[in-house]
C-alpha cells in the first residue's frame, strides 16, 4: 500500500495558537536546511532577525486565524540623555509576518510539496489582525524582551560600544525572564473579567529502569491554558481594550511553557555562541534604517507620537499578498557587527 500523501498541516480547533516576536542576534541558520527548491527563500529570511514564535506554520498555511499577542503600551527605552529608541509597530510586524510567510512557504514546500495559495495566507491575517487574546503576561514579557533589546544592543550601537557585551547582556536579561517564569510555575488567566494564576505545567515523577537499576527522574508535562479572545472585526479598533462589550467571544486553549521553553534554549544557544566567537552578531542598523526602530529626540516624544506608535489598531496596512509577490526578490543585506 501506499502512504498517504499529507495534504496540510494538522491543527487543532482548541488551540488559540497566540504568537508573537522577538528580535535575534545572529543571522539565521540555513543549514538547517538543505531542500534546494527552497534555497533562494532561506537566503531571503538569512538576516532578518525578527523571528515569530511559535513558528505558527500551520495556521497561516491552511488559512486558520491564531491571535497576535499585543502590547499594550509603546514599546520604547531612554538611551541617551536626549533620546530614545522606539519600536514601530506595523514595520516590526511587516517584517515578523513577512518572515513568517516565507518560513510557513518553505515547510510547506518541505513537507507538503507545494506552495502556499494566496487565498489561505489572506483568510489567515484577515481573521487574525482583528482578534484580542488576554495574554496579560505574555503582552507584558515580550515587552520586556523588546526593551532589552533597545536597552542594550541599540543602545550600544548609538554610543558606540562593543556590541557583543551588549549581546550577551541582552541574551541574560531574555534568558533570566524565562527562567524565573518556568521557576515559578505560573501564569495569568483573565476570564469573565477575573483574573486569576494557573500552572503552566505539571511535575511527575517517572521511573524506568537502565542498566538494570531502578531510577526516578521528574519530567515536565505543559498543561494547556484557558485564554479568552475578542474578535474586533465588526467594530472600531479601541485605542485600548478595556471596552468589550458587544464584541464576539469565545474560549480558546494554548501552552504558555512553549513561548519560556523555546526562547530559553534560543538564548541559551546564542549565550553558547557568543562565548565561543563562532558567529558575528547582526548590526541593529538595518533596524533603524528600516524604522522598524525608531530614534527619537525626547522633546519629540510626545502623546501624539505615542499614538502613531500604538500597537492597538487592526494594522491593515500589512498586505500579505504584497509580501507573497516579493518572495523571489532579493533581500536586504543586513550589516555585520
């Protein structure tokens, strides 16, 4: 007999599937794969270094909404006297979605032997770009994530400084969040307007015997966690969430422990590299000249300019059908430190 041929990736109707980005350091590894029908894509994603996780594949190549995770306040660090550093909303996400696209491209051609179709990627960011997941901690750590980065790599790059100190520092701060999160073994859980904390996961003791000998290792088993979504499709995009009334509601599930998990290792990797001098770490300038981050005087940064820079509107300024017709175009070239 014959297997059958996988048609599309599997999804589970629970699932949220909430994602966001963080920002890397190095440029990505494209040994990681070696389709040749795929090459000249991964040379397109080599340095872009805002990096979507969850790697949310299967939601935008089958066309299923998932839920963007949102901040709720500008994104922005002081990091001089007389300026600060400011991330633009729709250029990060065009360039995250844009990376997105062109990763959820070469799984599908990797896995299921054809292209994604123009339609499903559409259906996929016309559902999402409307929907309000309350991720109260996730909103506020990947805030914290992206501060770091202005902290400490942009800031370096304006005064000047050794950016691999400003790496390595940056790495720690990402890697620390992770680690207290995954230690204290909680998260919040907004519901009905009541807020409460759960347990990303569940401790259990396993025995098995090796070599013969009984032994007991603890293992880890994520649990899944309830998160309430509002989808704002019918509506005005609120400049804040606070009124919901109205508005479609459902009750979906997703695994907080991946986003600590995956990033942890991510920058435990990097921490890995950077002690070794293997890789060069990625200039922030194409982030500035890109105005995916923006430098600010600070008597400029005022009310209004925080408003342009909000991450609460439906951003459908980002065309994902534009970014499917620019796949074979070739990239930027991102400077190296």
């Amino acid at each position: 007999m014959y297997k059958k041929t996988q048609v599309k990736f599997k999804t589970y109707k629970s699932d949220a599937a909430p994602f966001f980005f963080y920002i890397e350091i190095f440029p990505f590894d494209t040994s990681l794969y070696i389709n040749p029908h795929s090459s000249s894509l991964i040379k397109a994603i080599e340095k872009n270094p805002i990096v979507p996780i969850p790697m949310r594949v299967d939601r935008v190549s089958n066309g299923i909404k998932s839920v963007l995770i949102r901040p709720k306040e500008v994104i922005s660090f002081q990091i001089t006297e007389d300026q600060f550093a400011v991330i633009n909303p729709y250029q990060f996400l065009h360039s995250g979605i844009k990376n997105l696209i062109y990763f959820s491209e070469i799984r599908s051609l990797e896995q299921l032997f054809k292209s994604l179709q123009s339609k499903n990627v559409i259906s996929w960011w016309e559902a999402t770009r409307f929907l309000y997941g309350n991720l109260n901690r996730l909103e506020e750590d990947f805030s914290a994530f992206l501060r770091a980065y202005l902290h400490t790599i942009v800031r370096s790059y304006i005064e000047e400084d050794d950016l691999v100190s400003a790496a390595i520092q940056y790495c720690e701060i990402l890697e620390d969040i992770c680690k207290k999160r995954m230690e204290q073994n909680r998260i919040s859980v907004d519901m009905d307007g009541e807020e409460s904390a759960v347990k990303m996961y569940k401790e259990k003791d396993q025995t098995y015997y090796k070599k013969f000998k009984k032994v007991t290792e603890k293992q880890y088993h994520p649990e899944l966690v309830d998160i309430e979504i509002f989808n704002y499709s019918t509506s005005n995009w609120p400049k804040n969430p606070v009124n919901k009334s109205g508005l479609e509601r459902e009750e979906k599930k997703y695994i907080p422990l991946l986003f600590y998990d995956d990033l942890q290792e991510c920058m435990l990797l990097n921490l890995q590299y950077l002690e070794e001098n293997e890789k060069k770490v990625l200039n922030p300038s194409i982030l500035i000249e890109d105005n995916i981050i923006t430098i600010v005087e600070s008597k400029n940064y005022n009310d209004d300019f925080k408003n342009k820079n909000s991450w609460w509107n439906d951003f459908n300024n980002i065309k994902p059908n534009l970014i499917l017709n620019e796949m074979l175009q070739s990239p930027h070239k991102l400077k190296l430190a």
